[in-house]
C-alpha cells in the first residue's frame, strides 16, 4: 500500500482537504492528531518511524502547530524511546 492508498480508506480523517497531493507531512499530522493506533501503525508501514518521527519534530518546532498539547506530549514521549 502507497500513501495515497492509505489516505483514500481514511477518508473521513481527510473529509476537509483534496485527497490528491497530500504531503507525508499533512498526512503525519493529520494520522498523529485524529488518527487510532491501528491507523499509526499502519501509516508506520508506509512511512519509517524514524522519518515520522522526523516529520513530527520539526512540525512541532514551529512556533503554531496544529498539534494539541496531550498529543504533542504523548508522540515526543514515545518518539525519544522507539525512534
């Protein structure tokens, strides 16, 4: 499965944006923020831990991010121990 595979089942994480040319970085955010374990774990299987990983913490670093801060908590945590 390809990463635009993976966003079309999960159409109704993405019900507000085109489908179409998402980037891994709209797609991390988007999975990480709304998405289930079994949708991370999937999304892990398309795209390495470790460049989730990367892609998260440079989101963060941005002055305004889209993550909430139980969220943002929770993926730093488990990103020091398993990226």
């Amino acid at each position: 499965m390809n990463l635009q595979e993976f966003v079309k089942k999960r159409k109704y994480l993405f019900w507000d944006v085109h489908l179409e040319g998402l980037d891994e970085g709209a797609v991390v955010e988007r999975i990480l923020n709304y998405g289930d374990l079994d949708d991370v774990r999937e999304m892990f299987k398309i795209i390495e831990i470790r460049k989730v990983a990367s892609i998260f913490k440079k989101q963060i670093a941005w002055s305004r991010n889209n993550y909430r801060a139980q969220i943002k908590n929770y993926y730093k945590m488990y990103f020091e121990k398993y990226a």
